[in-house]
C-alpha cells in the first residue's frame, strides 16, 4: 500500500508540472484572438447536427437510447403544458425560474431536433421572449443571471433557424442586457470569478454559453467573457485534485460538476478546443466521488450543506466525463441509475451505450484535496452491505459544517449514524462563517449535531485543519487515523479518532484517543434516527426499519452511554426523532480512550462483541 501511495505521489507531481505548462501555453492565447475558431454555424453549442447525425443511426439499435429519447420527449411534453415562467423572488433568489428555463429549453429543445416538431419549438422561443423581456435575471444573486444565460444561450442556438430574424432580435437583446452586460461588470468587481467553489464554475459555464451564442453579433462582450472565464476557471477547478473529491459535499459535487460539462463542452463545440483546462488535475478522477461515496442504498456520504438524506440520481455529467475521460466505470455507474430514473435531454448529449466491460472497484477508497474522505465497505452489489464514510479536512471550506472525524454508517440497508444536512439558507447569519459567526449557532452546522467529540460543550474551531494520517486497506479490515488536534486546541493537547472496519468486514470500531491537560468534560456522541434501549450500561440496542445493531462501550469501562434528543426548536429545522447515543466523562484528563464497537445483527443472528484494544500508534 505505501509502495503503490508513493507512487500516487510521484504521478500527482509530474501531473501537477505538465498541467501546468501546458495550461500556461494554451492560456497564453492572445485575447482578440479567442474567437478565431468560432464555429461559424448553428447549432454550435453542445450538441452538433452531425452528432445528432450519429444518436439517430445509434438509436435505431440501442434500447437504452431509445428509452432516453421516451423519457425525454415525455418531459417536452409536460413542459410544453406549464405556464409562462413570471419574475418572482424567493428571498433573494429568482434561482428557481431560472433552473425552471434552463429545464425547459434542453427538454424542449432536443424534442425539436429529433422530432422537427414545431410545437416543441415554439413553446421553447415563447418562453425564451418571456424571460427576455424580464427586467433583469436578478445580477445580485449571480448564480440566477449565468443560469438564465445558459438557457436563454442554448435556446437561441439550438432553434436559431427556426426563430427568424425578428425574434432572434429580440432574444439577442435580452441576453445582451440582461446576461452579458451585467457579466462585464461582474468579472471586474464580484467575488465570484476568484472563488474555488461551484459559483465558479455556475457563473463561468453560464456566461460562456450565453457569450458563445450570439458571439457573432456581440464579438466584444464574447471575447471578454471567454478570455475572462478561462482566467477564472482553473480556480475551481484545481479544487477536485488530486483525486477528484469535492469540498462542499455531494450536492454541490454534482451542481459543479455539471456545469464544468456545460462550460467545457461548450468550449469544445464552439470554438474546438478547451484551453487545456481538461488536464486540471483531479478532474478525471471526479466521477469516483459519487461511486465511492454513495452507500450501499445509494445514500451518499453526507457532508457540508448537501440536502437531508442525500442519494445518488441521474446526473447525466457523469456521461461527460465518462467519454471525456474514455472511463467505462463512470459510464456504467450512470447507466444504472438511468435503467431506474427518468433520463434527461444532457444524458442524450453526452450519451455512450451500455460499456462492455466495467473495471473492478475496489471495497475502499480515500480522497485527498481540501475535504479528505474516507470509506469502507464489506461489499458492493450488496444492498445489505456494511458501510462507513469519515470525513477530515477544512471546517473553512465553503458550505462546510463544524465536523471533522465525522462518520456515517450503513448496514443492513439502513443508514445508522447520519449527517443531519444542511439548514434554511435564509437563516440570519447562515453564512457568517468566521470564528464565533452566527453560522456556527445553528445545529445542524455546528459540532453538537455530528457524530465527533464535544469538549467542555464547545465546537470545534471553526479555523480548524486536520489530515487523515494512516489509511490501510486489506481484505478482512481496513482502518483510517485522523488527527483531530487543531479542532480542539483550546482544551487538549491531542486529539486522534480511529475508525476500522474489522473482524472480516461485520462491525466497525470508532476509537477517540485524547490528551488532556486541565480537566473537561468529555463527550462522545453520534447522531442517529434509530430507536435505543440501553439496557446495561455500556450495551446499547438501536432499532430502525425491523433492523438491530448494538453499541458496545468497550473504554473506559466505569463510564456508559446515555441518550439526548436531536430536536431544536423553528426556525431551525427540528430533526423530529433524530436521538443521540452520548458517552459523557464529566471530568476527563490526562490520557483518555473512548471506544466503542458498533455491530449489526446480521441475519445469522451473529453479533462481533469482542474486538481486542490497541492504542491508536499501534493501528
Ligand atoms: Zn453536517
């Protein structure tokens, strides 16, 4: 395993050094010259006539295809039905009316160009000339402007014949005023363009497309928006390296995602080439991340502010970076999730057919990068498998909660110890992220909701840093060390949490090791929606969906668990039977080990009771 880290390494460097040069010398471009490779017709953004071409040949054989294009088509329909999109606010956001068009003008729009079916056509231009004449895309919240450019971009494109002059006009007018007039500014004064999370990559996408559409009649906004998101996208994207893992959870993992396909491919299309930012480091690797977070029931490891109970769903990027990056295993990955969910128009962009051989996963994994994670399985294609995700890194990374050693747990298809997600955006003070911002008052982002130490009640810091520090993966158990020290520096000296899969991958051991100067209150905890019965002191019972798995306390023995309540009071959300299996040591100091074995009741009724202890420096 060293051997093969070293290894890792040693590419990691050499990747980095040519990624880099080689992004220096196609970034080096002259920025007049941006536009010299401008596809001169349209359609030119995404999805090519002569691709289409070669999805109609494919479709006359290709079942699953065939089954994109119903689902699809069905869609048009329904939007083909809805009512003209109005200008309305939710809080600060006209975010929804925006992803509301962009859903509408792909589904719309694909229908019309593998049916040539007019309806489909002008339904997509009536709500391209209602969005247009809005009085603005809402450029204070910038994520609702690029999203909206997108669409409008797109929509322009893909029915550029049909629309005619006049209302071609029109909608040239709208994007120009509403879209890429305000991205002007945008790039010289807002935050986003210098930021390294999913604005970036939103913002940036949305405005190439928009820029790309009518770059023939607005050559001066095009070349300023391309030269200026090519100089900004690297930002975000160096954030999926080194293996592809992204910081702000799995939520925000496809958001990004997605529209780093939309920018790039649009790129690809339009001008025939991507500016070298596809070498970015870690970007291949990213479609792991939904593979090897998701759990056996498909619910992801939950982090920062993703949504409650998270679960893998189609996300037709991962057909972008399977063929982007020539990988089967994110192809079949997708084609999964479509053979149960409705596919969408992007899946019939970026489509390849079923691969025919898929690599081997391996049980583990472990992500580097800005967010560390970790996971262990018993087994794949086992709905019942055992299942457990640790999270280290950054409590500063942006969506980030208060929960570093933080870990999640599956078995027997039920989620047993879980993240409580993300809270109401609109909350005040939900971004004040800083130390001692009101961000950390909340429950559901600060430390008293995870499943990690407390000491003296408090957080932990919310400047905090911490690094897995071992990783080791064999058939019959696995483990990571995680260094939790600068989380907790205001009350102990050390501070490093274990977490193993053990005993031929049946039961899983969380040991917290602690090194305390002045004495505090010390409390273990995880969160969970099971009911528990504590019948000794240190044997817990919990109980979900017929299911049971028990909690052994095997350190310090004089101690035991006890049970507190999740719920908070509105406006928070108030986790409604969401309960806490607590071990409190009111006086902790010195050097203190908790450990505490968490066995499923596997069908064959056998229970791991009995793990041997070792410290942590003998893992
Ligand atoms: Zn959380």
């Amino acid at each position: 395993m060293r051997y093969v880290c070293r290894f890792v390494v040693l590419m990691v460097a050499l990747g980095l050094c040519l990624t880099t040069s080689g992004l220096a010398q196609e970034s080096a471009v002259d920025s007049s010259e941006v536009l010299s490779t401008l596809e001169k017709n349209h359609p030119r953004l995404m999805l090519m006539d002569k691709d289409l071409g070669h999805l109609k040949i494919l479709y006359a054989k290709d079942r699953v295809l065939q089954k994109c294009l119903r689902d699809v088509l069905k869609d048009a329909d329904n939007c083909a039905e809805k009512p003209m999109l109005t200008y309305r606010k939710i809080g600060p956001r006209l975010l929804h009316v925006s992803r509301e068009c962009l859903h509408r003008i792909y589904a719309l729009g694909l229908a019309y160009r593998w049916t040539s079916d007019e309806k489909y056509a002008e339904k997509a231009a009536e709500n391209l000339l209602t969005v247009c004449a809005f009085d603005d895309w809402n450029p204070s919240h910038f994520l609702d402007t690029a999203e909206m450019s997108h669409a409008v971009g797109l929509g322009y494109d893909w029915l550029y014949s049909y629309l005619g002059e006049e209302r071609r006009e029109k909608i040239r007018a709208g994007l120009v005023k509403n879209g890429l007039k305000p991205a002007l500014s945008a790039y010289e004064k807002s935050w986003w363009s210098k930021s390294e999370h999913n604005w970036n990559q939103v913002c940036n996408a949305g405005m190439i497309i928009g820029a790309l559409a009518i770059a023939e009649s607005e050559p001066q906004y095009a070349e300023r928006i391309i030269n200026s998101a090519i100089k900004s996208l690297p930002r975000a994207l160096k954030s999926y390296g080194p293996d592809g893992a992204w910081m702000e959870g799995p939520g925000y993992w496809s958001y990004a995602t997605h529209y780093t396909a939309y920018g790039l491919t649009a790129l690809q299309t339009a001008l025939g080439k991507d500016f070298g930012l596809l070498q970015i480091e870690g970007l291949a690797e990213a479609g792991n991340f939904p593979i090897y977070t998701a759990g056996p029931r498909g619910l992801y490891l939950n982090f920062a502010d993703s949504g409650e109970k998270g679960s893998r769903r189609p996300m037709p990027c991962m057909f972008w970076l399977a063929r982007t990056y020539d990988n089967s295993l994110y192809a079949e990955s997708e084609h999964a999730e479509i053979a149960n969910h409705d596919a969408s128009a992007q899946h019939v962009v970026w489509y390849l057919p079923p691969p025919r051989q898929i690599p081997q996963k391996t049980l583990d994994c472990y992500f580097r990068g800005p967010v560390e994670i970790a996971v262990f399985r018993s087994a794949w294609n086992d709905p019942e498998a055992l299942f457990v995700g640790v999270k280290a890194g950054y409590n500063q990374v942006n969506h980030g909660h208060l929960d570093l050693g933080n870990f999640e747990l599956d078995a027997l298809g039920i989620r047993w110890v879980r993240d409580l997600g993300s809270d109401n955006y609109n909350l005040p003070g939900y971004w004040d992220g800083k130390r001692g911002g009101r961000r950390w008052e909340y429950y559901r982002l600060n430390s008293k909701s995870h499943s990690v130490p407390l000491l003296n009640g408090e957080n932990q810091d919310p400047l905090a840093k911490s690094n897995f520090t071992k990783f080791e993966t064999e058939n019959s158990s696995a483990f990571v060390l995680v260094d939790l020290t600068s989380a907790y520096e205001k009350s102990a000296s050390k501070v490093t949490r274990g977490v193993a899969m053990i005993a031929d991958r049946r039961a899983v051991l969380v040991q917290d090791e602690f090194e305390i100067e002045n004495p505090c209150e010390l409390v273990w905890a995880m969160t969970t929606d099971a009911k528990i019965d504590i019948n000794e002191k240190n044997t817990a019972l919990l109980t979900l969906g017929g299911r049971k798995l028990v909690a052994r306390l095997l350190s310090p023995l004089a101690a035991g668990f006890e049970i507190e309540s999740a719920r908070q009071k509105p406006p928070q959300k108030t986790n409604k039977s969401v309960r806490r299996l607590i071990v409190r040591l009111p006086k902790a100091k010195g050097v203190v080990r908790v450990s505490v074995l968490l066995s499923p009741v596997w069908k064959d009724k056998e229970v791991v009771t009995e793990v041997p202890i070792k410290p942590l420096t003998q893992w």
